[in-house]
C-alpha cells in the first residue's frame, strides 16, 4: 500500500511539474509572439511611410523635369529676342 501512495505522489507531482510547463512556455510564446507583432507592424509602417515618401518623390521629380523645361524654353525665347 505504501509503495502506491508514494507511486501517486510522484504521479500527481510529475503532472503538476509538466502543467506548470505547459503554462510557462505557452506564457512565453504569447509574449513572444506579441512582440514579434510588433516589430512585423513597425516594419509594415516603414514600408507604407517608404512608399508614400516615393510617390511624393516621382512627383517632385515630374515638377523639376516641367520647371527645367520651362526654363529652357524661357532661355531659348531669350536668345531668339535678343
């Protein structure tokens, strides 16, 4: 009888012991997992920030091709009259 007794202690500690280890990684995996949502987000706002900062950038671009057009047209106007 005594041996069963100590036969189920260690039953119910080693299933104890292997819950509380279920429960600390599963803790540590949402934590980490959380943390890794974050960074993939600040990445994602980097990207989105990168794409809106090109499309202004293609736009200045196409404003100083017009503006040295302009220019050029003004500079030829200016040899041809003078």
């Amino acid at each position: 009888m005594e041996g069963i007794v100590v036969a189920l202690i260690g039953l119910a500690g080693s299933a104890i012991g292997s819950i509380m280890g279920m429960i600390a990684s599963a803790k540590l995996t949402s934590y980490r997992l959380e943390q890794l949502e974050r960074r993939v987000q600040a990445h994602n706002n980097l990207i989105e920030r990168t794409y809106e900062l090109e499309k202004r950038t293609d736009l200045q671009e196409d404003k100083i091709k017009v503006i040295n057009h302009r220019i050029s047209d003004l500079e030829d106007y200016h040899r041809g009259g003078a």
